[in-house]
C-alpha cells in the first residue's frame, strides 16, 4: 500500500516592502511640450527608469479639456504626470520602492519641461 505524506498548510509570503511617495506641482513651463503627450510618455518612461521603476506596460496619455494625463503603472509603484499647458503648470505623483529618489524623476521633468 501506497500513503502520501500529510498535506502541509499553505504559508502565507511574508514581505516587507516600504515605499517612497512624492508629490511635486511645477509652474512655470514652456506650454508646447506640455501639450504633447507622446512627449510627455516618453518623458514618463525615462523618469520612472531613473528611480527604478519599470513599467507593467507602456504608459496610458489621455487629453482632456485642461491638459494631459500621463500615467505609468510599474512593478511596485506609479509615476503619474498631469500638465495644464495654458497655465504652463505640471503635477507629478510619484510611488516607488525604497531607497528611491524621487529628486532624480523630478529632475528629468523639470530639465525637459524647462527648455
């Protein structure tokens, strides 16, 4: 006769992960670039990459009548840019894993948003 070894009770995973969040509003801005939104995803890409965050997918732009909404979702985080090019104004939402420095992503935008 055959037995099975008793069955053994799933184990939950136990992960401590803590996360960076940052929220930056910049005026100021020169309006075109604002109001490209291909732009403005490539420009999320490279900003998310910078703290290390990658991508699930490409970024999402939507327009809406104030401006553009640019939103990368990653593994362990969000980089989200909202821009209102008629004002020259931009908000970043940043969620990302720690020890990730958010200065580096708003700096990207802030140096390509600038020129």
């Amino acid at each position: 006769r055959c037995s099975e070894p008793p069955a053994r009770a799933a184990r939950p995973l136990q992960m401590s992960l803590t996360f960076v969040h940052h929220h930056t509003e910049l005026t100021a801005l020169g309006a075109p670039r604002l109001g490209d939104a291909d732009a403005l995803a490539g420009l999320v890409i490279a900003a998310a990459s910078a703290v290390g965050l990658q991508g699930h997918g490409p970024p999402v732009a939507k327009s809406g009548p104030r401006g553009i909404a640019v939103v990368l979702v990653g593994h362990g985080g969000h980089l989200a840019l909202h821009t209102i090019p008629e004002e020259g104004r931009a908000v970043i939402d940043l969620v990302a894993p720690a020890p990730a420095d958010p200065k580096r992503a708003v700096e990207i935008i802030l140096r390509r948003l600038s020129t």
